[in-house]
C-alpha cells in the first residue's frame, strides 16, 4: 500500500517531520524496485494518445494505446484497483486488475507505486457503468518513482507562498493556476499575431545596459567582471528599439523582462514582461486607434466574443470607442487639486501635504514625480472602465514629444482599465537638442535625490542626432494584461515563477 498523504492542516514542523518520514519510506520502495530489476528512471516511452485525445476519441474503445502521465489517485481493492493518471491535457482513469497483468506486477503496482510516480500505461480504452472513458491496463511501467509526496489530493495547495515557492506543485493541483498560465501564452500568441500582421517584425534588445534608460524607474544594479564595468538590468527596452527606427526599421516590436527596484505589490513586480513597439511616421494619435484595435483583437482571439471580461465585481465592456479624459480634469475630480495653477514641485507639494495625502517620495519627487504619484494615490483606482488618458506634463514624459497645441504639455497617452495602467505610448520626441535639455533637467533631479529620474544617455542621444524619423511607440504590461482577463487581482498569480523573498 502507498504512504498517507499529509494534510494541509498540520503545522509546517510536522509536515516536515512527515515528509522525511514519507520520502525514507519511497527510498526503499525505489531500492526493492531496482532489486526486482526495474529501472525506476528509464530513458522514454513510446507513448501513442494524450488523455483529452483517448476521451474525445470513442472510436479508440477496444484499440490498444499507450499512455502517460502522473500518478494522481489510486482505491485498491483486492484483485483490482481503479487510478486516475494527470498529463498535460487532464486526468484519465485506469483500471489495474490481477488478472491482466499478473500477480508479479500487480503486486508491484500496489507495493511499490505511490501517488505522485509518473507512469506509462499500455492497455485498451472502455466506458465504465457511469460513463467514464477509462483505460483497461493490460502493462504498467514505472517511468519516474517520486520521493517526495505531493500536496494532499482533497483540499489542493492553498498557501500562496507556497503555491508561487513550488510552482509545479501548484500546478498538478489547481487546475485554475493552469488555465491562468495557458491564457497568458494565448495572449502573446496573440499580440504577436496582430503586430506581425501589421507589417512589424520582432527584435531583442540587450538587458544588460551601461545606461538604464526608457523609463521613470529605480534599476537593478550588476557587474560585469570580464569589462569590470558596473551595468544595469534594463528599466525598459524603448532607447534601444528607438536606435533601430534610426537604422530604418520602420515597425518594431519586443516582448521582454525588464526589472525596476521598486516596491512590491498586487499589482507591481520588480521584474515583469513588456510590450513596447514602435512606427515610423505615426504619432500618438494614430496609436490610440491601434492600441484599441490590438487589444479588441485579442479578447476576440480568446474566444471571448462578446468583448466583455468580468473583473472582480465589474463587467468590463472593450467593445466601440473608448473615452479620452484629460489628467489634470481626473486629478482635480477625486483629489480636489488643480495641478494646472501650480508651476513649481514646493507649492504643489505644501497642498499635497495640506489635503492629508502622504505617499513615499513625496519629499524628493520632482515636479512631474509629484503629479503622478498623486494620480496614482488619488485617481486611478477610480478608473475602471476602458479610457485613455492625455494632457501630460512635460516634466512626467522626457521622452515624449511636446504638444503643438499646449507647450507645457507632451502628446502621451495612458489606458486605464479597472485602476490599473495597461498601456502608455506617446509621439515620440525626435529633436536630439530638446531631448538633451530635458534628460540634463532629469540628471540634475537625480542628483537632488530623486532615484527614479533618467539619466544622461549620450549614446542615444547621438543615435538620434543623425535623424530620426517621427514616431509614436507604446508599452503594454503583459502581465497586468493577463491578469485582467483572467479576472486575477494579483500579478504573481500570471507569472509562472515569480520572484520570492528567501526563506529563513
């Protein structure tokens, strides 16, 4: 007989004393299984069908197949045992009795065969007096012998630390976590599928940068020994896939990691996957239109055909035009602070502090640091249905192109949907001398104290003094994204390692 599983509810010292106890016992098993000359780690198995292929298939009943997969439950009972085996596509039921296969390995199977072994399967698919679709097993091979058990069958894995720390357990178990991480590769599939058949190719761009450039953002720290230079995980790949709208590609997309040393919550992660792209010859207006277009196709793509995704408590509409708001119209509506009669970061901070508002930064944010961190403490969580929003400060974009009709303004946009920024783009700026105007005002708020100000980036800066053509490029947070239409409030739940703090 196979080992108890242990229950959830036991403390974590106990559970580790039970697990010891559990992995010494399957140590013999694996021993007596070498012993009978069975190679409990063989190199392959010929197998034929997935289990959804044998379900959907009446047309196998009675055909010989093979198949393969976890070891998932087993009710033994005397001269026959019913189990249940999970591979990638679901869980498929098998039926071991003594008379198939004998009562050598019969008794192998019940002695030394444990919940969590991974197992191949040979034998003839029927349907059982209740309907289920089960595999008559007429061979067993034992393809992986597992050591150590697996989260207790009836209640899954709840602990979240635990379910992010051991992410395949989480995913054996809870068939929600799988389905979560399957949409997200539909997701990219489809963004790479409207992007590609809009004339953009795919490019990579370095992580590791000499200049941690892109984006308002705190950068990770690294060293590179053989240059014995000190370098930066990239904040964002946007200076980098802007040098090659300088070399002549016209449309250019990245799907990538980027990491900002920024704190931690629901909704941010200090290392996350980004859309950006970039057309020549567009400006944000135009991208507007594009972004939506993309984003509709997508949700379309995942089959929901209706446009509307249920979000926590709210049935998100994508469908038609969105709405475009002005920021400092948001900020002044849920803040009561008018940011347009303010022109310096000291009187708007003194009414910041005056209104009872108090966010980390406050202190040593500049001007345009100030605005959004008050739309973010303020406004955003306000904004649940599908908007874009413009009329930002320049000192918010230095990257951003100015407005033709507002000097103090750049042509930015950002779409908002359920509190959360899902995507930002603007005209991009292509005069190299206002450019450098504005990246010496961040370098100079860099020195006062401001840590997420952009550097200086002369490399860049002479990529677009040889010409750069206008432009309009957009972000979008894959993982933000992903979790919207999953109807997930936490981004660690989408990603399928994410970072964790060690364990004492």
């Amino acid at each position: 007989m196979g080992e108890r599983e242990l229950p959830t509810n036991k403390s974590k010292g106990e559970n580790l004393t039970g697990t010891r106890e559990v992995r010494k016992v399957r140590l013999e098993k694996l021993n007596r299984l070498r012993e009978l000359g069975i190679d409990p780690y063989p190199d392959h198995f010929e197998r034929t069908h997935t289990s959804s292929q044998i379900v959907d298939s009446p047309q196998l009943l009675g055909s010989d197949v093979a198949i393969a997969g976890r070891l998932m439950s087993i009710r033994r009972m005397g001269k026959a045992s019913f189990a249940h085996i999970q591979d990638s596509d679901g869980r498929l039921q098998i039926h071991v009795r003594l008379d198939n296969l004998g009562e050598q390995e019969f008794g192998v199977f019940n002695s030394l065969f444990d919940i969590g072994d991974i197992i191949g399967i040979n034998g003839q698919p029927f349907v059982t007096k209740t309907g289920e679709t089960t595999i008559e097993a007429k061979d067993i091979t034992m393809l992986a012998k597992s050591l150590l058990p697996l989260p207790e069958k009836f209640h899954g894995l709840k602990d979240d630390d635990i379910r992010f720390r051991e992410r395949y357990l989480d995913l054996l178990v809870n068939y929600n976590s799988r389905d979560r991480l399957i949409t997200r590769s539909g997701i990219t599939k489809a963004l790479r599928k409207f992007l590609d058949e809009n004339g953009f190719i795919e490019v990579e761009t370095p992580i590791l940068q000499s200049v941690p450039s892109g984006a308002n953002a705190q950068p990770f720290i690294t060293r590179h020994n053989a240059f014995d230079e000190q370098l930066f995980l990239r904040i964002a790949p946007e200076t980098y896939l802007k040098r090659l709208i300088v070399g002549g590609f016209d449309r250019v997309y990245e799907i990538g990691r980027v990491f900002r040393n920024e704190g931690v919550d629901r909704s941010h992660l200090q290392d996350f996957t980004m859309l950006e792209f970039y057309a020549s010859y567009w400006n944000a207006e135009r991208n507007m239109t594009f972004t939506r277009n993309l984003l509709q196709q997508v949700v379309k793509d995942l089959g929901i055909d209706d446009g509307q995704v249920k979000i926590g408590g709210n049935v998100i509409d994508f469908n038609g035009e969105w709405p475009v708001n002005r920021l400092a119209d948001l900020i002044k509506q849920y803040s009561g602070i008018d940011i347009d009669s303010f022109n310096s970061e000291e009187d708007l901070r003194e009414v910041i502090k005056r209104q009872g508002l108090y966010f980390e930064g406050i202190d040593k944010s500049g001007f345009g640091g100030l605005i959004d961190k008050l739309f973010k403490s303020t406004t955003r969580p306000h904004l649940i249905h599908p908007q874009f929003i413009v009329g930002y400060p320049v000192s918010m974009s230095p990257l951003a192109r100015r407005s033709n009709t507002t000097f103090d303004e750049v042509d930015q946009f950002q779409l908002l949907v359920n509190g959360w920024e899902i995507a930002k783009g603007y005209s991009e700026l292509i005069d190299p001398l206002d450019q450098r105007r504005r990246l010496e005002e961040q370098a100079d708020l860099k020195t006062q104290g401001d840590e997420e100000s952009m550097p200086l980036d002369n490399e860049y800066l002479k990529a677009m003094e040889h010409g750069m053509p206008p432009n309009s490029g957009v972000g979008i947070g894959v993982d933000r994204l992903t979790a919207l239409l999953t109807n997930t409030d936490n981004l660690r739940e989408v990603v399928i390692f994410p970072l964790m703090r060690k364990e004492k």
